[in-house]
C-alpha cells in the first residue's frame, strides 16, 4: 500500500546511474481518478520533468526508475493545471460536507483505492465530478454529471449567418518608421515588434504542501530565512519558495503534519 502524502516528497532514484535525479512535487491522474498517470519531478534547479507510472520500478523509501528514459522534459516549462484533488472540500450529491480530502491509498500498480477525508473514506467509484472541490455518489442509484448538465435554451442559441452575408475584408495596419537619420518616413507593412513577454514557469498544484511541516530551516541564496524547523507551511511559504527557487527543498524537507 501506498500513499499519496508519502510518495510526494519521496527521491527519484536512477538504478543505472546511481544517481538522484530529483523529487516528486505532484501528481497527474486519469478523468476518473482511478489511477496516476504520471508524476512531476523537480531536479536540484527546480527544472520541471515528468515520470510515467509505467516507467516506475520500484516504490519504497524512494521512487526507483531504470534510467534517465523515464524522465521527460515539460515542455516550454508550461503544463496543464495539476488535477491533484488534495485538500478539496467534499460533499455528497445530497449537499453533506463530509470532509477534506487529506490522502489517497493507491496500490503497487498505482491505481487509486481508497480516498480519506478527514472524517470519511470514499471509493473512485463514488466520484461524481472533480473541480473546486469534490462530488461523491454514497446512494445506490447510478449518477452520472451529465444528468446534471443544463439543457439547451433556443432562445440563446445562435442564429446561423446567412451565406450572402457581406463580409468586409480589412487591410492590414502599415506602421509608420521614421529614418532620424535623413528625418524621413517610410511604410513598410512586414515590420512587426513583438512586445508579448517571453513565457514564464507555471507550477502545478502545490496545495498538497499546506499543513505539512518543514523537517529544517531553509533560507535563501542571500541567507534570509525562508521558514524556521517545524513550522507548518502556510501559502505564504510556498509563495516565497516558488520566487526563490527553492520548492523543491521545501517539498523534500517537508513531511505530514
């Protein structure tokens, strides 16, 4: 049996190398959170990479992988919202609070078995809809999110464009260029400055990080003090560790509260 709240913060250990490679920071699961897709791994510069569940090898005190083919670069540094449900609220279909979602059980093949709230337990089975927070079906009635969908209004559908419709073609915008030189202006149409900022990083879910404590100090390359030994971590913290760089030390040096 695992745990996601144990497997979070676990090392990725690479059998042929012998080397560490990073650390688990999250976790990605299927539409129907019956299984872990894959996992999301810091390495020592705070890099983003991701772990298939089929390339793991082995789970104990660390994550075991073959070797280096198992880990895969993200992409521009820009994923897609983690869809990690923990620390989500849960309610029944019927409008009972039963808890916040404080760990998943998975078992040796990392499908999910037992979800624990604060107060209850509840199968994938159950789950309803997953999004701010989540939905659970504890009836024996079948319920499917679609039952819930609202139904089309004619009235606020659109209405087709006829296909003799004028359709008005505007030209393009030539941006004026003055020579400060020969104090002369020219046109040219192809001349374009592309002000857009270059993308930034963008993290994933790091909720799972709320109430867990830190194991040890952790400051910052100029030696300011980031959070003190066995202080429960605050989104203020994962705030700053974000801005800092240092995520990854604070998820490894972290552990349930």
């Amino acid at each position: 049996m695992n745990l996601i709240s144990e497997i979070i913060s676990k090392k990725v250990l690479n059998l042929y190398s012998g080397k560490i490679e990073g650390v688990i920071v999250d976790a990605f699961f299927d539409d129907k959170y019956k299984k872990i897709k894959y996992f999301k791994m810091f390495d020592e510069t705070d890099e983003e990479y991701e772990i298939l569940s089929t390339k793991i090898y082995a789970i104990s005190d660390s994550i075991v992988i073959r070797n280096s083919q198992a880990i895969i670069p993200i992409i521009n540094q820009i994923e897609i919202n983690s869809n990690n449900p923990l620390n989500l609220d849960v309610y029944s279909i019927t409008g009972n609070y039963l808890g916040k979602l404080t760990d998943i059980e998975l078992d040796e093949k990392l499908n999910t078995k037992l979800f624990k709230t604060t107060i209850s337990t509840f199968s994938p089975n159950q789950i309803v809809n997953v999004k701010e927070s989540i939905i659970i079906n504890q009836t024996d009635k079948q319920v499917s999110i679609s039952n819930f969908k609202p139904k089309t209004n004619i009235l606020n559908t659109p209405i087709p464009q006829s296909s003799n419709e004028k359709v008005t073609i505007m030209a393009p915008q030539i941006e004026s260029i003055v020579d400060e030189k020969n104090q002369t202006q020219t046109n040219n149409s192809n001349f374009k400055i592309d002000s857009t900022p270059a993308p930034q990083k963008v993290f994933g879910n790091t909720d799972f990080l709320l109430g867990r404590k830190s194991l040890k100090a952790i400051y910052t390359l100029n030696n300011d003090l980031l959070i003190k030994q066995d202080t429960v971590i605050t989104k203020k913290h994962i705030d700053l560790a974000k801005r800092f760089g240092k995520l990854a030390e604070l998820t490894i040096y972290s552990k349930r509260n």
